[in-house]
C-alpha cells in the first residue's frame, strides 16, 4: 500500500494547492491512500463542515486535525450528527484521540481500501501544548483494540524531543507516525529498525511567504508591540508539502518514506 500524507492544509492557498497538484501526485506515484491534516483549511484558523465535504470531495480518504480544531464552532455540530451513523463523512475527521473523553469527535478511524484494512490514529502532544491525556499511554489503549495491520499516526505536537520519542517508542508497533503542527518541514525523514516510518514534521500546505501561514508584517507587529493583532493567512509562495509511505500490507510495516514539497 502506498499512503499519501499531505501536512497542514493552510487557508485557501492549501485548499487550491491540494485541489492542483492531488490527481497528479496520486497518480504519479500509485497513491492507494490519502491522508491530511485539515486544522487550518478555513482561513488558516479552523475548519468547517462545508470545507471538510470540499476536501473529502477532493479525494482525501480521512482527515486529522489538532489544536486549532475547535476554532470553527459550527463543526462540533458536524460531529454530533454522525453520532449513531458510522458512514457520515464526519467519521473520516479525527480530533486528537486523547482529548477529554466526553468532547464529540473521534481520534480513530478504521477503514479498508482497496480490500486493504488500515487505521488512522490521531493524537496531541502536551509539551507546550493544551492540557490532554498522555499520548503515550493512550497510545497503548487504542492499539490493543485495533486488528488492522497498517496504522498511521499523525501526531500533532511542538516539541521535536516529544515527537522523536514518540516514534521510538511507537516503533514496530505502527505503519507511521508523522509530526505536524510546526508548519515547518523537518528533514529527518526515516525508516526506524522495526519498520516504522517517522518524520519529525511533514510541514505546512499553504503559503510560505509568511509567517506560519499568517501574514509576517502582523507577525512581526505583535512580536514588536506585544499588543493583540488579528491574523491573516497569506498569499505568496504556495507549497505543496507531505509524504509518501510505501508499506507491506501483510505485515504492516514501512519499506520507504519519501519527503515532497512542491510549488
């Protein structure tokens, strides 16, 4: 199986972007699933029910997201009407898994492709993050009950020291763990020795010519004055970024990782 996973989709440069260059990178390269994370997909703050149809329209199998999750309020709704109904699209967009229990949402999907079982995990760190239950531990919990072989993790966290240990301790146990929330691209895309594929920070989808996907003079402002400024998602510089992870679907494990970016 070979897994397409594209990192945070920024406002509507990601939106374009992905909607551009998808066909061609699903082609190109055998994509048999595609993941991505879509926190930011509205306005760069967010996502709404009418985006997340958009995006899953675009051929994207199932979505993470993180903290900004609950920046749109109108998709707690979009939660709450797939309750008691396992094929609404809303089962495809995870939040964090270790979030208080009695939020709505989900933080796994199990699903099957092309006759192919697989699940995607999605989990927050706590280093410098919002308060949640320890990904580690909760880790465990959800992989006692998973019986499919390929099991992908987007784990979305600050701290590189968090994610590296992470994906140590994750290691043989899953297909992949990759690292998002950074928005910027790490290099040290790998292999681990018992078959995991793990990446520090996939990067973001969205425009570069900024500030994390905001506009830098705001940016620049804020840290300049330290007085309240209203973000704006830039413009210029779109890029494409994500990974592809060919793995065995008999044993689950990663056989290569391969780090995209592209204009």
């Amino acid at each position: 199986m070979n897994i397409l996973f594209i990192g945070d989709i920024f406002g509507r440069p990601g939106r374009n972007i992905v909607k551009d260059r998808l066909p061609e990178l699903v082609k190109d390269h055998s994509i048999d699933l595609v993941i991505a994370n879509g926190e930011n997909s509205a306005a760069g703050f967010g996502i709404t029910p009418a985006l997340a149809d958009e995006l899953f329209d675009l051929g994207i199998d199932v979505m993470t997201t993180g903290n900004h999750v609950w920046d749109k309020r109108e998709i707690i709704e979009y939660f709450q009407m797939a309750d008691g109904n396992p094929h609404s699209p809303a089962r495809r967009l995870l939040r964090p898994a270790n979030f208080p229990a009695n939020l709505p949402g989900w933080g796994l999907y199990e699903g099957q492709k092309n006759g192919i079982n697989y699940a995607v995990i999605n989990l927050q760190g706590r280093v410098f993050m919002g308060s949640s239950d320890d990904p580690f531990r909760f880790a465990d919990k959800l992989l006692e009950k998973i019986k499919a072989k390929i099991i992908f993790v987007d784990f979305h966290a600050e701290a590189t020291s968090e994610k590296v240990a992470f994906g140590w301790y994750l290691d043989g146990r899953v297909t992949a763990i990759v690292g998002t929330h950074t928005h910027i691209p790490t290099a040290d895309e790998t292999v681990l020795p018992k078959g995991t594929a793990y990446i520090t920070d996939v990067g973001m989808t969205g425009p570069y010519d900024s500030v994390i996907g905001v506009k830098k003079e705001l940016i620049i402002d804020k840290f300049l004055s330290g007085m309240p400024t209203r973000f704006e998602a830039a413009t210029g510089d779109v890029r494409l970024c994500a990974i592809i992870v060919e793995c065995d679907d008999k044993s689950g494990r990663a056989t290569r990782l391969q780090r995209i970016m592209l204009r």
